[in-house]
C-alpha cells in the first residue's frame, strides 16, 4: 500500500478539564470515503480540524505524506492540499457566490479577474449550480449554500503546483438539509472522488444514515476520545459490535451514555 495521505498517532485533545481524543490512531489513504461517526461531542470535528492545521493536538503526531507537520496551517503549507468544508457553510453574506468561491483567488493569486470567474464557473458547475454567480447567499437554499462553499474548497489556483485537494473533509455536509438537497449532496461528495478537479480522498463527519452508506466505504465510530470500530459499510448491519449496534438502533440501552 502507499504512503496514507493523512496518519494520526496517539492523537490527544482536552479543552479545559474536558477530554476530547484520547490516543487515536487513524490513516486517510488516496482513494479513500471514510465517514466518522458516533455521538455528539466525542470529538468528530475536533479530527477534522487536527487533520488540516486548524487546531494543534496535545499529544501525539501527525503526518501529511510521511512529513511530519510541526506547525499549524497558518505557519506551514502541508506537502499536499487539504479543504475543510465547513458545517454552516461560511459564506460571506455581502459578496456574491462568485465573490465567495473565488475569495481566496482574488486576494491571494495573480490571475486576472475572468480568469479567476472561469475557474469560479468550471466549479459551480461541477457541483450542480451553473449560473448562479451573480446571486447572494440569502437568494439560496441550504443545501445550494453548502454546494457553494464546496465548489469554493477545490477551486485551486493552476499556478499552485500542488493543484486541487488530495483530502476534503467534510463537517457534517447533510445537516438540516431535505431528503433531496441531501441526496443531491451526497452524490456530489462522491462525484469529486477522483474526478479531475475534484479530490483524492474524504472523510466525512455525520450523522445521517443516509450519508454514511451514500458516501462512505469506510466506518469509523468515535466514543468518548476513542475508535471503538473501523470497518466497512457493508459490515454495519452484521457486526456484533456494541456500540455500533446501539447507535444504529436508537436504544437508549448498551455501553454508549449520554447525559440526559
């Protein structure tokens, strides 16, 4: 097998007294759908937002393509493109989808403007919202929103010799969407796999039956800081494991607590 993309090892993060990741081991390989899933505030997000440079850990080290990141983001490029697709979409109100998805061009690269509007275009069609350039945020359902700042997370300069994003992470991208906006969501998400322009990898953060069978090949469940199992999506439904069972259920009963 390759190099992983992406490699955790004894991952911990505390906010306060408050433990979040305790220890965690976890690859992302080229080719990869991983959804992580289990209750709310085990320590999901937290993943995502170690794994592109947003938050450091307490312990433990991270890898990006067998190089070990010492810094954050904002002090150090990784050796290969990560996008975060945030959970509320993280548009700027007063600037037109054009304006949101190019943002990063605009301020940043030496592309003259309809260049820029090209590639901005190329990505909004990707993502099924071809001619909705000139509309802003508020013109937009919630699912045409999060379609939004997923075509801004691949746009990439072509100058940037590192192209589009090996990795995109997604922080639950079907949340308080319809049945439809989230099916149309969810294929999307799998389009980009692969897809020239799109990306190598995902992990997908949810909670959504459907999006952890849609889009994941593989499960990983987080409990209180720890993987309590890692399979495929097809062993969901046969697995005997506790916690998994319990949550695919709804029981109010077995090894997963939540306070009432």
């Amino acid at each position: 097998m390759s190099e992983p993309l992406i490699e955790l090892k004894g991952v911990s993060k505390s906010f306060g007294q408050n433990p979040i990741l305790d220890r965690v081991d976890l690859t992302v390989n080229r080719g990869e759908a991983i959804a992580i899933i289990g209750p709310s505030g085990t320590g999901k997000s937290t993943i995502l937002r170690i794994m592109c440079g947003l938050l450091a850990p307490d312990e433990g080290e991270i890898y990006i393509r067998g190089q070990k990141r010492e810094r954050l983001l904002e002090d150090a490029e990784d050796p290969i493109g990560i996008s975060l697709v945030f959970q509320q979409a993280a548009l700027f109100d007063s600037l037109t989808v054009e304006e949101n998805v190019g943002f990063a061009l605009f301020r940043r690269s030496k592309l003259p403007r309809h260049e820029i509007c090209e590639l901005v275009n190329q990505k909004l069609d990707m993502v099924g919202l071809a001619g909705t350039g000139k509309r802003y945020p508020a013109e937009l359902s919630g699912g045409m929103r999060k379609r939004v700042s997923l075509a801004r997370a691949i746009i990439t300069d072509p100058d940037d010799p590192r192209g589009s994003p090996e990795v995109l992470l997604y922080d639950e991208p079907t949340a308080g969407l319809d049945p439809i906006a989230s099916t149309i969501t969810e294929d999307i998400i799998r389009q980009l796999k692969g897809l020239k322009g799109g990306c190598g990898a995902y992990v997908v953060v949810t909670h959504q039956d459907s999006t952890i069978r849609r889009t994941a090949d593989r499960v990983i469940f987080l409990y209180q800081g720890k993987i309590h199992w890692d399979g495929s999506v097809h062993d969901i439904d046969t697995t005997d494991n506790p916690w998994l069972r319990q949550f695919f259920s709804g029981s109010v009963e077995g090894p997963i607590h939540i306070a009432g």
